[in-house]
C-alpha cells in the first residue's frame, strides 16, 4: 500500500477550511490531552485534533484525508482501556466531542436519537428526567462518550442483567472513509433484512467507519433496589457463589468481584470507610432491582442461602442510598486507586462464568512464577474479570521482558477455559498481538477481509485490533 | 465471474464417497420435499440434495462445490417464508437434518452446544427438564431448525421480552465455502474481541458460511404466566393500546395482534372455538410472566387500565392452562389457515411500535387503491406486523401484473415510519428485489463486499439478500 502522508501545510489548510479555524488544534500543548486515553502509560502525538460540528464537516474531512492517505484515528472521551483511540500512526485525530447532542428522546416508542459525543452520563441522567432507563454503564460514565461505548462495545456492571451496548444500539449514522454518509439498519427492535452492519459496528473500534449518531432503546425504569456487600475468606468461594446466584434462578442487576488488596487501596486513596474483617479476602457487591418490594425481599433470601453454602463470612445490607452510594463508590473508585498506586498493565479477560475460580486461582500461580502481584476486580456475573497487573517490586527490567509471557499464559488460561482476550474494553494497540492465541489465521483473515471492504487504504485508525 | 457448473456424474461420484450413498438423494420424487419452503407456491428444485453426518463431511462437501464452482443452498427444516432455503440456481442442497445433536447442556453456565439441525421445540423441551428457559419459539417451533432460526435471526412471539435469536448465540462452528472451519467467537456472555463474527452470521441466510455448531445461552425458567386476549372495534385502537402498555411500564412476555378475519379463518380451519362478538375488529393476545403472583396480578390490573383507555371491549382471562394452550393456538394456526384459503404473500414489516396504527391504516389505504385484501397479524409489541396479502377475487392477471407495485407502496410506508422490510423472516428470494427501497447503493456495496470476503466464489446460496 501507499505510504501514509504526513499532514503537509496544504492539507492543513483544507482541514481548516472544513472545520473553522476555532477547531483544529496543532501545538504541542493543545495536542497533549489528546496524546493519551486511560491505558498504561502510553504517548503517542496525532499531528492535528479536529473537532467537526456535523456529519457533513466529518464527512469532508474523511474525503480529504483518504484523498492525501492521511491517517485518523477517531476520538471519543479518551476513557478507552486498550489504546483505541491513541494515534498510533500520528495523522489527523478526529475529536468527537463537538457531536454531542441529545437530539429527541421518543417517549412513544422508547428511543433515543443522540450524537456520539453525548456524555453516557449525561445521556442517563436525561432520560430518566422520563422514567425511562439507559442502563449501560461502563466505570468511566461520567466522562465517556455513547460513541466510545458503542465503538468498544462497552459493558459495565448492569449489563449482567441488563446486557452491553450492543443490545441497545437500533441503527447507526456512518461515515465511511470515503466520506460516503449512510444509514446501518432501522430504528426497530427486529431486524432481519440482510447482514446485521450495526452490530458489526458494535465493537469495531473506529477502524471501519466514524459513527455520527446513534439511535438508542430504553427501557422502563425499575423503582425499587438492593444492594448488599458479601465477604468470603478466599476468591475462589467468592467466584464460586456467583455462578450458584444464577443456578438458583436469580438475575441480579449487578454482580461486582472485588479483592481485598483492591478495597485497601481504595481506602487509601480515597477516604471511604468500609470495615475490612482480617481474613476476609474477596468481596461481592450484589445488586438486585425490580418494582415490588416483597420480591426484591424474596430475591435477598435466596441470595443468602447460597452465599452461606460458598462460606460467605458477613452480608452488609446498604441501608440508605448514602451508604449505597459508598458501596458502588468503592468499586467505581477502584481502576483509579490501583492506577494512582503503582505501574500496572490492565487485562480484560471474560470466561463462561463457572470457570472463574479456575481464573483467578491461575492468574495468581501465573503471578508467582513470573513475579508480578496483581488485584483483580469485575463483572463476575457475566464471568468478565479486570486482571491488573502491578509492577510493585518487579524489576523494571523484568516489567519490560518477563511481563509478556506472562500476559501470554493468562490469555492461554483464559481460552482454555472457552473464554477471550476482552469481554468490554476491546482489544486496540495493547492487546493485538495477544488475538493469534485465541482467534484462527480464517478468523483474522475474515475480520481483515471485512475492514478492506469498509476502507480499502486502510486510513481508518491504523494499527489497532490486528 | 465463471458459470456455475452442474453436478456431473464425476461430481456426483465425489459427492457420494463424502457423504456415503445413503445420504445423496437425486430422483425427482425423493427431492421434491426439499424444492419448496413455506414461501408462498414457490419450487426450484435441486440437482442433488446431500445430508452430511458431521463437520467434517460438510467442509470436505464445501470444497469440493468450490473446487467445481457448484452452487450449495443449506437447507434447515424448510419452514422459512422468504425462499431462503430455495435452491434457485439448482446445484447441491445441504441439508442439516442430520446434523441434529444436543452436544451438552451446561447448568453451571447456563449454556448449550447443539447442532444445527435440533428442532427449536425439541431443544426447549430439553432445556425445561433442567428448570431452563430458551425463549426464542417462532410460531413454526414444532418443525423449525435452531440452525435456521440463527440464520434467518428468528423471533417469535417472545422476543419482545427475551430477544430474538440473536441474544442468544454466543459461538458459532462454521465451515466457509473454501472447508475452512473456524469458529466465530467464545463462549462467553460479553464480547469485545475485535469484529463480532457471531453477529454478523446471524440473519445471514446461510450466504456466508454453512453453520456446524451453535453455543446458545439459557437462561432461568420463570414460574408462572397470565395470558389475556383483548377485543377492540378497530385495528387503530388496538395498535394504539400496544404502546401504551410499555409507556405504563410493563414487558409482556408476549403481545400479539390479530384481525378479525384471521381469527374467523382459523375458526373454520382448524374448529377452535372462540367467541367472536359482532362490531370487534381487532384482538391483542397479552401474555406476563414472572416468578410473583401478586406481581402478575399487579401488572395485569395496569394493563387493563391501559386496555380501557384505548377504548377495549372485552378481556378473556384463560383461566387454565388448557384454555392458555387455546389461546395461543388460534395465533399459531393463523399463518397456516391463511395459506389453506387463499393464494397469498406475506410481508414480514416491522417499524418502531407507536407506528403501528399508521401502518395498518396505510395497508388498508394500499389495498383499496390495488384491489387486494389483507389479513394482519403479528408481534405488535416488537412492532413487527406480517401482512398476509390474499388473491381472494383479485384476477390473475392483477395479481400477477400490479401486486408488486402496491408491495412496493407498502414498504414505502414501512420504510417512511423508521421500519424495515423483515424483522425476523429475512430477505432471501422474495424481497431481495424490495432491498434498495430502504437500502442506499452504499449500503448494499458493504454488504455484498462482506459476501465476497466469505465466498469470494459466491457458490453459497446464490441469489439471495442481494
């Protein structure tokens, strides 16, 4: 293929003639926040930001930068876990953060139309001004944009009950790198009429086509819920009640893994006060919602029985929304504490959700081979464990050279066990090379397949997923 | 692109060492089952129809049909209603039917491996040995294929509580036209692993890959159901009450609506007896269900508030599950008493729900103008209405001449009020035609672009979708 270009003073000019002088960012300085997401550590400078106001300047500007072969690398909040949204190839990056319109919100039919620049936050807190909810809610939600989350295929802890993005996501405006503008599906709850190109969005990363807006679902919104904090004295009866809560029938509406190590650190950093018993190693944070009172009750009971079979130590019921509020805090809190605590590498593994205790038992044995401690935490209702990986005392050294082949069995481990290498935070610039130990030389020769047919000269976000 | 080839004796020979002589049906009498589907009075027949034992047998017949450059159309139970499973270029048949395993159910995940060729009811009845729930029942459930409902990404009457198909395929074995074998994901309930294959096989008509395998998700059985049948003087008022039940915040289990006419032509077909008054035009079958009576009990009261505000007349209570079982029969036997009255087409709308009363209206409106009658029916909660257009006294010659023009019409109006040309019986034979009305050139570009990555040959059901 033809070498990238570097953006010449010329096709500065016609980014600027697109997009208004005010919107395209160049200096070193400006360029700095755009230079990093939430991954490691890691810089890479796009040449330029544009920040576009509308799919017709988006449009113009993926003509022009296929025109000179001119690299993009699209941008929602920057919140992203594997370096998605880092300009790896340097090239023009192209901010959505300008696109961030709520444009209606249809009570009658429970959808809403939203530019991707929408804060998902946001976006919540609107709808349920409605009654209505949009339960996706990835850790980051005050921050992250609906585009990221439909671009990364984003979770969070509802989605046990509730699902991912990709069950909400209806039909998507995109822009092709040809700056063709089309329309993926319908604003309909089924759809049969050929290849499914929303869903095949979902999850793409940015590397097919630059999403302009987004028709979502809602859905009504419960009234009442619980929430209950469960301690164990090892992960493995931690991991092990989680599948015992489904095989008895209940569905909660979250079902959060916490270890112990990750709720020390949080205490650390951020003051929160949660009475930590010695011997207590693992943790559940178990949410249940509904509409009537007596069935949540019912649901609690049931939940109790089979935490008492897997040696739960103590149930702590939150007894007002403060103190749920301090519950939720601890683990939404809990990337950041481990992050502000020490290097770390951050693995995405998701297993068939019995295999976890086999999970997490490996990755420790994994950890005293190679040397690393990790702190582990996730959405261990849908068998979706955040694996940090600290540095601590590993010679730095070691970080750079052993790490891998650590990271390396994990992800074995994890296959092994019918899983994959991401459950919600996408694979990106980090975790490509990992994909050969799960996905077949057919299965990635059908994915890159499909990324020529939506751009051929390969502009769209360089480098990332394969 | 090269011709196709017809199966020559050589080929037959080749076709018969893979699959053993038992299991190659050439004379006329033994394929006729296998020219027709469920689609109107379609029939193409095939050159040969094979029945592979295993995976291993269908890549072995793939590459040899590449090698020839034979077309192959898989073939599930032949229950579709878009000519999907039609061999329209003659060529080999593939058929599943032997490919009819249930490999193991997994009650610690909550998950199954099957084969294809499992009947949809067959699999529910085994899953609900274990106290589990697969949902998703098209109203064929008693002959229908889980193969087929994955490729034509079939609902039913449940979907639009539990979801189509489509929310419960985690993994896919499938074997590509070249004898490649891959699979498509992993077998976990949340996915990020760069692009969703599963998805993207899902509703794709057997014109990428031939399905071998399939990992589908189950879920907790609910305990209890109420089952209702609503009157009203006019289809507007009966679509009207459909969204107002979830703006009142409930999700039936099922909500289905019916026509008088539908109801009247299963009454003399099949004998059901149901008590028609005079002046009631149209009918919503409401099904809830949960784990709660009181709950039910809740909901029902609401949604009769509901039912009253638009204007209903009567609500039946099935007060067994005997009378539950009748219920639902008349909306099962509608398709096929139909079909026993008069020549017909169907077509498979969908649109957001509150769009419904306009596009029922319309239908009628479009009716007028041709001279056709219609009789509609359908998932109104999913806003999916399939509208069985009748010949009744229409002359042949309109019926053959100007139909196509007032389908059109329909799916101008389908496409106007968000919606699309299928929500669960696909595109296949019949509307491929219909595809640009709602599909820009673009659009239909990537989707035939993504059928060359797979078939790059285009030997896998030719003809179809495009």
């Amino acid at each position: 293929m033809i070498p990238f270009s570097p953006i010449t003073e010329d096709i500065l000019a016609e980014i600027t003639a697109i997009a208004g002088p005010g919107y395209v960012l160049c200096g070193r300085e400006e360029l700095e926040p755009f230079a990093h997401d939430e991954t490691e550590d890691l810089r890479f400078f796009p040449e330029v930001v544009v920040r576009p106001a509308d799919t017709a300047q988006v449009s113009a500007l993926l003509r022009l930068c296929t025109k000179h072969r001119v690299p993009v690398t699209p941008r929602g909040a920057g919140t992203g876990l594997s370096g998605g949204a880092l300009a790896v190839n340097g090239g023009l990056m192209l901010s959505t953060d300008r696109l961030n319109k709520i444009i209606s919100i249809d009570t009658q039919n429970l959808q809403a139309l939203v530019e991707p620049g929408v804060i998902t936050e946001v976006f919540m807190n609107e709808v349920a001004g409605y009654g209505l909810l949009y339960p996706v809610d990835p850790s980051s939600k005050g921050s992250c944009f609906l585009g990221g989350n439909v671009a990364h295929g984003s979770g969070g802890p509802r989605a046990v009950k509730y699902g991912t993005v990709r069950e909400y996501v209806l039909n998507l405006e995109i822009v092709l790198p040809d700056g063709e503008v089309t329309w993926t599906g319908a604003n309909t709850l089924k759809y049969a009429s050929g290849y499914n190109l929303t869903q095949l969005m979902v999850g793409s990363e940015g590397t097919l086509a630059v999403i302009t807006k987004i028709v979502l679902k809602l859905i009504a919104r419960p009234a009442l819920n619980v929430l209950m904090m469960a301690s164990f004295l090892s992960n493995e009866q931690a991991c092990a009640a989680v599948s015992g809560i489904f095989r008895a029938g209940i569905l909660p509406s979250a079902l959060e893994f916490m270890e112990r190590k990750g709720i020390e650190w949080v205490k650390v950093f951020d003051h929160i006060s949660f009475p930590l018993k010695p011997g207590d190693q693992a943790f559940l944070l178990i949410e249940l919602d509904g509409n009537d009172s007596g069935v949540l009750f019912g649901e609690s009971e049931k939940i109790n029985e089979v935490l008492e079979l897997h040696g739960c130590t103590d149930v702590l019921f939150a007894d007002s929304s403060v103190q749920k509020e301090e519950l939720w805090k601890i683990r939404r809190t809990m990337p950041l504490s481990v992050k502000s605590n020490s290097i770390y590498k951050e693995e995405d593994t998701v297993v068939p959700r019995a295999g976890l205790p086999q999970l997490i038992n490996g990755v420790k044995e994994i950890g005293n081979k190679y040397g690393f401690e990790s702190v582990c935490y996730g959405h261990a209702g849908d068998g979706n464990l955040h694996i940090n990986i600290i540095r601590g005392g590993m010679s730095e050294d070691a970080w750079n050279t052993k790490l891998k082949a650590g990271i390396r069995e994990i992800f074995e481990l994890t296959v092994s066990l019918g899983g994959t290498i991401s459950g919600e935070h996408g694979i990106g610039y980090v975790q490509k090379e990992y994909m050969p130990l799960k996905y077949s030389a057919t299965h990635l020769a059908l994915m890159k397949g499909i990324k020529a047919v939506f751009d051929p000269q390969g502009i769209l976000n360089p480098g990332k997923i394969f």
